[in-house]
C-alpha cells in the first residue's frame, strides 16, 4: 500500500494548485479520500498540504500526510512526508530540508533514524516554477518548463517536464466542463480558473474533486 501511495499520487501537490479541495482517491486496490491545500504565504512562499487516506479490499487503512514549502522562486525549502497503517505503531517520517549543498534527508523508521546529502544536480535547475501557475502566475498555451524535482519515494532528483496544453473539456460531477489542461511527466490534470483540480490521472489511480 505505502509503495502505491508514495510513488505516484503524491505528485497531485504539483499539478493543483489553489485554495483547499477534497477529493476522491482510486488507486488499484485502493479507495479514499485526500484533502489538499496550497497557500501563498505573506513572504511570497509557498505551502502545500496534502493528506490522504486509503482502505484496501481488506479493509487495511493508510494514511499519509505530505507538506512542502518553497520559496518565491520554487526553490524547495523543506519536504516532509509521515506515512502510518492503522494498527502499526511503526510510523515512517522523511524531512528533507534544502541549503546550499543540496538535500539533507533525515528517515525516522520504528524509531531508527538515517541521514543522507543528496546534491543538487549539476547544470540542472531545481525551480519548481508550475508550483505557481493559475495560483500567481498565468500561463500561455503551450508553456512548458522543464526542472529537477526531489522524489521522496527515491530519495533522489528526477527532471520532469510541465505543460499546460489549453482548455479542454472533461467529465465531472455528472456534466461536462471546460478546464486548463496540464501535463506533467506521466500526470494528467483538469483545473478550474483558481487551479483547482477537476480530476488528476496518473499511472497509479485518479483522483477526482468532491462536488460541494
């Protein structure tokens, strides 16, 4: 369960990206909800929360809660991920915090604790700008941008690509909408004029906005 919920739809934080929203998750064997929230902070920074809670057939229940912060620019400040199943006291937390050498991971597994320096990837930037589009900056058709982002599932930087494609229309809540379009890397993402998500399909499950 934790491998499905880590590996691919924790990546919804960068695709949606305004206000708070609840949404219902799908994800193979698994079903649930996640509530996320982006906020612009006073200094320009950004913050997302992104809990989630998933049951398997078996009735096994996970919970995972992710919060990240950058800067004005999209530069990672600190990453933070605590994964726990009901009924195991052994709860994983990862902080990662960014300097000028690169990312500072610290594991809590059971009670054991691991560090490691990850460096940033040379001639590579580690801006993540698309964390502000619709939410503060506004996108052209067809506006790309390419960056390294710091994978909590691997502990390690992988370039992904962005694009916003244009309005497209899409099924939700029974009815038909307009919405912007977002492709990143293998995410597919339907927002509203706020960027808040309509629906988000990746590799691993869908997660769909509650109609309120």
């Amino acid at each position: 369960m934790k491998a499905v919920v880590i590996g691919g739809l924790v990546l919804v934080s960068a695709v949606a990206q305004a206000g708070e929203v609840v949404l219902d998750v799908v994800a193979g064997g698994l079903k649930g909800s996640a509530t996320l929230d982006n906020k612009i902070l006073p200094n320009g920074s950004k913050y997302v929360r992104l809990g989630m809670l998933l049951e398997d057939a078996s009735k096994k229940t996970v919970s995972v809660l992710q919060e990240s912060t950058y800067d004005a620019f999209g530069k990672p400040v600190r990453l933070l991920q605590r994964t726990s199943m009901k009924g195991n006291t052994a709860t994983q937390s990862i902080v990662v915090t960014f300097d000028e050498s690169g990312a500072n991971v610290k594991v809590d597994q059971g009670g054991k604790t691991v560090t490691n320096l990850v460096p940033y990837p040379s001639g590579k930037s580690v801006n993540a700008a698309t964390e502000f589009w619709f939410i503060r900056d506004q996108i052209a058709n067809g506006g790309t941008k390419t960056y390294s982002r710091f994978d909590l599932a691997t502990q390690s930087w992988k370039e992904i690509s962005c694009k916003y494609v244009g309005m497209r229309d899409t099924k939700w809540n029974g009815k038909t909408v307009s919405a912007n379009y977002v492709l990143m890397g293998d995410a597919k993402a339907y927002l509203d004029a706020s960027g808040d998500p309509y629906l988000i399909e990746t590799p691993n499950g869908t997660m769909t906005r509650r109609a309120k």
